[in-house]
C-alpha cells in the first residue's frame, strides 16, 4: 500500500504547538551550528567589520571612498545575517531523537530512512528545512518525498513526483 497523505494522528514528532506556522525544526547539531555562527558573527565578525567602517570612515571624503562603501556593506551583510539567526533561534523547535519505544519504526523527524528504488538502496535522513542538504543526504520533511514519508512505517511504498517523472520509493529500514 502507498500513499503521500500524511494520517494526522501520526503528526506527533516535536516540541510545540503545530498550529505555530513558524515553528523551525532542528537537530541538536544544527541547533549547536546556528549557535556557533551566532556567537561568531556577534562576538568577532561584526565587532572588526564596525572597526572596519570606522577606520574607512576616517579616511576622509565618504561619496569617493570604495573602503567605506565595501564596509558598510560587509556590516550591513553581517546584521542581516544575525537577524536572521537570531529570528531561527527564536522560533527552533529541536527534533526528538529517533527511536525509543513510541514510535519506532514510523518515521518522523530525526529518522534515518533507507528506501528501495527500482532495487538500488538509499538512505536519508528527515530533518527541518534550515538543515536539508541533499549532497549530505539530509532531506527537508517539507519536501515532497520529506512530506510523502512522514508516519510511514517499514515495508510502506510511497510515490512522488519528480522532474522525472513518479518515482516509487519502498521504505527498507528506519532507525
């Protein structure tokens, strides 16, 4: 049997109110990687570019000075950037652990799923939209197959469309 719906009794896989739209899902690594880059462009990068305007600043004339307009952008680029770090952070919700006893063997957020195609195996690993990666294999659950495999379970055959045209994945393992 093979469906791309997703039964709502089996939406049950993170902290936090499904109604909350902005909600953002994340692993605990990527939670320590968002952490990271906060903390650097707050702590180092964006204290040397300030430094870095004020410097080109005293340089003299503003309207000519290439140095003053590159820095300004470079801060402008950095407070973008933590912004939006800081809006992530806000809103992160972290991905349960896979596995335990409820729910082992459905996959959900955090499941590494190896699914059979036309008899070649894959593996990928569900997790939020911030993390996916599909050079790491990690896939988006708000992708079409992310989507197509939530509350799954092994044996399950799911269908997504592709550029390619549908592709039939069979769900092998879940761990």
């Amino acid at each position: 049997m093979y469906s791309t719906a997703v039964p709502p009794e089996k939406v049950e896989f993170f902290f936090g109110n499904m109604d909350d739209k902005k909600q953002i899902f994340l692993t605990k690594e990527g939670l320590v990687e968002l952490k990271k880059e906060y903390e650097e462009l707050t702590r180092s990068k964006r204290p040397a570019s300030v430094e870095r305007v004020a410097v080109a600043r005293s340089q003299g004339d503003l309207a000519e000075n290439s140095e003053y307009s590159a820095a300004r952008d470079e801060l402008s680029f950095i407070d973008g950037r933590i912004e939006e770090l800081e809006e992530l952070l806000r809103h992160a919700a972290l991905i349960r652990e896979a596995g335990g006893k409820k729910g082992k063997g459905e996959v959900k957020l955090g499941s590494k799923i190896t699914v059979a195609i036309n008899g070649k195996k894959e593996m990928f690993t569900l997790v939020g939209e911030w993390e996916a990666d599909p050079t790491e294999r990690k896939i988006s659950h708000d992708s079409p197959l992310g989507k197509a495999l939530i509350g799954k379970m092994i044996g399950d055959k799911v269908e997504v469309t592709a550029p390619a045209g549908k592709i039939l994945y069979a769900i092998v393992s879940i761990d």
